[in-house]
C-alpha cells in the first residue's frame, strides 16, 4: 500500500523517540489502538473533514484517547492536528506498525481458511514458518467460507494457495481447454 512521504517521516521520527525513550513497545500498543479506532466512519469523517477547526479535533481526539496513550504518541497527535496533517494519523500508524515488527524481525503472515483453525493448529503453523523463515511470527487468521476447504497462506511475497476453491478451478479450466482442442 501506497503511504506518502509525510505519514513516513512522521512516523520515523516517532520511532526515533520510541527508541530514544525506550517506550518503543508501548508506542506500538499506542498505534494498533489508534488504527482501529481511526477505522471507525466517525472517526474517519472527523479527520478528513475540512469543516472542523483544529482545535475542535484536537480537543475531541483527546477525549477519545484521553490518559491511554504514551505521552510521546500524544504529543505526536497534537503536533499532526497542529500542522493540519490529521487526515495522515492511520496512515502514520500503519508505517510505524510495519516499521516496529520490521525491526523486532517479526514477519506479518496471512492465513486464509474456510473455517477457524483450531489453536493448536495455528500454533504449530506458526511453529512451521518461524521455523521456515527464522524469524518470529505474528499470524493473522481470516475466515472466508468461498474457499470451501484447504487454505491461503501469505507470508512477505510468498503466497500457497492450497483451497479447495483453487483445484477445482484449475480442473475447470483443464476441462475447458480438452473440450477446446477435441
């Protein structure tokens, strides 16, 4: 995903402070919970709205957030509404997510399956890919009943589709080819 050269500087230069400051795991707690709260529709209309004077979104982000975050996130918060560059705030937290399991080497991986894995499951697979990889995993589940059986593994650029969904597509289309050419 495409993020601009402003939500990164911002966010490096939080991650700098964290690091700094030594406060670098709550800073990352900090930015998960403003993601999802920045993915609410209000929250969202409140940032990109052209309407809404500064000061009114600075005063309603801090009710929001109140005394639950880092006070370096704080400040970052006000310095960001300050500059008028609030519509960046999710877009800063993504980056400086990224940027924080980048540097704790932890790899991002995606499991797709019809069903929900059971947790013993999920923990050997987990177990598999640090193994694979050598590095720690954070594995998120999705559930998409389309796939029928069988799952979708991501993992960096890596991607095994092993679904159900998938071999009958392909014995589709190799049907559709040996009709073609008798």
């Amino acid at each position: 995903m495409y993020d601009s050269k402003i939500s990164v500087r911002y966010a490096r230069a939080l991650f700098q402070s964290a690091i700094e400051k030594k406060v670098l795991d709550n800073v990352y707690n900090d930015m998960v919970f403003i993601s999802e709260v920045c993915a609410l529709p209000e929250v969202k209309e409140l940032l990109t709205s052209p309407i809404i004077p500064p000061g009114k979104k600075s005063e309603i982000l801090s009710k929001i957030f109140g005394n639950k975050l880092e006070k370096l996130t704080s400040s970052l918060i006000g310095i960001v509404v300050v500059n008028g560059r609030e519509s960046f705030l999710p877009s800063i937290a993504r980056v400086l997510i990224k940027d924080i399991k980048e540097y704790k080497g932890i790899t991002e991986s995606v499991i797709t399956t019809a069903v929900t894995i059971n947790p013993e499951v999920k923990k050997k697979m987990v177990s598999f890919i640090e193994d694979l990889y050598k590095t720690k995993v954070d594995l998120k589940e999705v559930v998409n009943p389309d796939l029928i059986g069988g799952f979708i593994l991501k993992i960096e650029d890596n991607y095994i589709d092993a679904s159900v969904r998938n071999k009958l597509r392909k014995i589709e289309k190799e049907l559709k080819e040996n009709t073609l050419t008798a």
